[in-house]
C-alpha cells in the first residue's frame, strides 16, 4: 500500500513574488481594456470604426512579437537559470510608455490622435510583453507538480483580483479627480504606470535567481539555439506538435474575447444603459470583487474534480449570467449588479484554472521531447490572450459601429439612436456569453489530468499525435 504523496511546500518568497507580479499584469489588462476605446470615441473625437483599429493593430504586433521575447527568454533561461533580466527590463520601461497612451496632445483629434495612441500602445505593450512572457512561463520551472502550480497561482489570481479592482474601480475615480477630459486621462495614465511599473519591479526583486532548481531531475530540459527569425516558427510548431496547449490556448483566447469585451462594455453601459459615467467603478467592483471571496474555494473544488471540470462550471456560470443582463435594455436597475456578481464569480475560475494548466502543458512537454519550451509556450500564450482582451473591445466597437452609435468630443452631449442603446446592452450580454458557450467545445477534448502530468517520464500519446 503506497502512502499519499506529500504535498510540495513552495518558498514563501517565491509565491508572494509572484502573486506581486500581478500588480503590474492587472493594471496593464485592466485599464486600456476598461477605458481606452471610451476615450478614443468620447474624449479625442476617433469614429467608433477607427477606434476599433486602434485598439487591435498593438494586439496584432503582440502576436509577432511574443513568441520571440519566449524564445530568447528560453535561451537566457538556460544560460543564466533565470529569467529576470526580461522581467527588469520591461519594469523599467513600462511606466512612462503606459503614462504617454494617455497623454495625447490637446493640438491632436480625430484620425491624428488615433495614430498618436496607435504608437503609444504599440511601445507601452512590446514593454509589457518583455515582462508578461517569461512571468508566465514561471510556473512550469518553479512549482513541480499538477497541485503545487494551483496553489502557486491561487494567491496569484487574488492579487490580481485586487489589482483589476483598484485599477478598474480606481482609474476612472483618479480620472474623474483630476478633472475628467484630456488631463484626467493624462493623471490616471500617469499614477497608473508607476504603479504597474512597481508591482512588476517586486516581482523581479523577488523572483528566485535561480528559477528551474525546484524543477525535478526527472524533467530534463535542453538549451535551444536561438536563430533569428525562427520564433514565430516555433511558436507555431508547438500549435501543431501539442493538441493539449492547442485546444487549452483556444479556449482561453476565446474567454479572453469574452470578457474583453464585457469589459469594454461597461463604460457605456454605465453611461448609456445605467445613466452615470460613475456607474462603471461599481460595475467593475461586482464583476472582480466575488474573486476574492471564491478563491479558497476554487482551489478545493480543482482538487476535488480536476482542474478541466471546473474550469467547465466555471465557464457555464460566466455565460449564463452575462445573458441574463440582456433585460436590462428595457428594465435597467439595481438587479444589474447581481447578475454581474455572478459572472465575476465564474471569472475566478475562468483566470485560475487555464494559468495552472498552462505549466502542466509545458512540464509534460519538456518531459516527454527533454526540451524546455515554456518561454515559447508563454509567449504564443500571452499573444492569444492580449489579442483576445484587444479584440473583445473591437468586437464591442464594430458592433456600436453598425447599430449606429455616436462619437463626441469632450463634454458634448449627444443623444444617442435607440439601435445603439440596444447594440451596447447586446455587446456587454449575448456577445460574451456567446463567445463563453463557444470556449467549451475545444475544452471538451483537453485531455491532461492529474494522472498523466505527474506520470512517470514516457512519451504522452495524449499530448502528441
């Protein structure tokens, strides 16, 4: 009779640096997602159609350019044992690229202000991206079994929780304290650099100099020679040698979609549907805030059940209560803020669960080939999930764009068409639940469980063709 394995017990340095990591993470997804097309269409005068560019073609740089930063993040790994140059780097160059994405020149409007943002948000996001990468591929190197990455990403994902909420809830507030218009934009813009900039310098200052030494002797891991241009090939050849990461990045990208967009949605649901631009901190505190209570418990039920099956329940909670706002078009209220309670509980685990599976994918693979890839794995990773929480505002933007929405300039007033209030309540319901049903199907046949991660070190039919 053999005796139950004996948990793995993590520094607490390790896991408290980590987790501070997500300062930075939360503030950068949260704060251009929440606010940075409503200050194109309603502060610098961008038509709604052209918004929706801006806000995609950084995203689309990010597909180029992350696989690269993971590869060569790969090669520093196994030449230092340590990824933390990349994480300096972009915590020394992030905040005054973050603070200038929303310091457009007053002289500049319209399609001249869309390509001063264009260019700020592709310099501030190649920033994050040198930090984001090889942040993520952490896990696979530091938490050696299926149990210990949860664990190691729990307290995570509450940090981030409290960041999404205090830069959610907190921007617009700092916004609206500076006075609103051009310099309120210009204030948040700046506080929220510095502050990202910080959380990622902790992360760096407290991150294991040596990160692989908690990985076990049984998971090999070989060097890979870097070539230039040969990034993007690796990325791909880990889309088409590994169905597990394939079907798992699927279904994160098209959540990432999901709740991209109800994010960028509520700004206007705020104003528009709910009638106060002060609307939007409340909306995002009962979207985030149910993290923070659920977390100890979504760790318990991923033991119990299995990381695939929670993450389903999870995922089923999220649709469903993003389609029961879809009243709120003829009877808005009070009620709202329940149903978006309810997607912010299923949005725990719709964060937990796909980033402690992320590091399964990547131990199996380095275990069963002898090759580390987890710096590529995150890198294809990270571009999936930035291109998906870019084009959920896209997606909301060329909705509004066809159900006729209006843009403004600063303080004007404008009365917008009944299509486009009905256009803002079906982007911020049926257009993320839809996306959110959708996720399932390539969740359905993610095969990694318990058994076959921490399975003795043999080659994985499940995990190659």
């Amino acid at each position: 009779m053999t005796s139950p394995p004996v948990p793995v017990v993590l520094p607490r340095r390790t896991v408290a640096g980590y987790a501070l990591g997500s300062v930075g993470t939360g503030g950068f997804g949260t704060l251009p997602g929440l606010v940075l097309a409503y200050y194109l269409t309603d502060t610098l005068g961008v038509a709604a159609g052209l918004a929706s560019l801006v806000v995609t073609v950084p995203k689309l740089w990010d597909v180029v350019i992350d696989p690269v930063i993971g590869a060569r993040s790969d090669v520093s790994a196994a030449r230092h044992g340590s990824r933390r140059r990349f994480l300096l780097a972009g915590a020394v160059s992030i905040p005054l690229l973050f603070a200038a994405l929303f310091a457009t020149p007053t002289a500049l409007t319209g399609s001249a202000a869309a390509a001063w943002v264009v260019v700020a948000f592709v310099a501030a996001a190649t920033a994050f991206s040198v930090f984001q990468v090889p942040y993520i591929a952490l896990p696979a190197e530091i938490a050696p079994d299926y149990d210990s990455r949860t664990r190691l990403l729990a307290p995570r994902i509450a940090v981030l929780a409290v960041a999404i909420l205090a830069f959610g809830a907190g921007g617009p507030l700092v916004r609206d304290a500076a006075g609103g218009g051009r310099t309120g934009y210009a204030v948040m813009g700046l506080v929220g650099g510095i502050v990202i900039g910080l959380g990622m310098l902790a992360a760096w200052w407290a991150a294991p100099r040596r990160a692989g030494i908690a990985v076990p002797a049984a998971a090999p891991v070989a060097p890979r020679p870097e070539r230039r241009g040969d990034a993007l090939r690796l990325g791909l050849a880990t889309l088409r040698e590994l169905p597990a990461f394939r079907r798992l990045l699927s279904t994160f990208v098209l959540q990432a979609l999901a709740t991209g967009a109800m994010l960028a949605g509520a700004q206007y649901v705020a104003t528009y549907s709910l009638g106060s631009e002060g609307a939007v901190t409340f909306l995002f505190a009962a979207l985030v805030g149910p993290a923070l209570l659920v977390m100890p418990l979504a760790t318990r039920l991923s033991r119990r059940i299995g990381k695939r099956s929670a993450l389903v329940g999870a995922t089923t909670l999220f649709a469903v209560a993003a389609l029961s706002l879809l009243p709120m078009r003829w009877a808005p209220g009070g009620w709202v803020y329940v149903s978006v309670a309810l997607a912010g509980l299923a949005y725990a685990g719709m964060q937990l669960y796909p980033l402690a599976m992320l590091p399964d994918v990547a131990a199996v693979d380095a275990r069963d080939r002898g090759v580390d890839r987890a710096g590529v794995l995150s890198g294809v990773w990270t571009a999936g999930e930035t291109a998906g929480l870019a084009l959920g505002p896209t997606l909301v933007l060329g909705m509004l764009a066809v159900t006729g929405f209006v843009s403004r300039t600063g303080d004007a007033v404008v009365t917008q068409p009944e299509s486009a209030l009905t256009g803002i309540v079906i982007a911020f319901s049926v257009l993320p639940a839809a996306l959110a049903f959708l996720s399932l199907l390539p969740l359905a046949r993610y095969p990694l469980s318990e058994a076959v991660v921490d399975a003795p070190a043999t080659l994985s039919k499940e995990t190659h063709p």
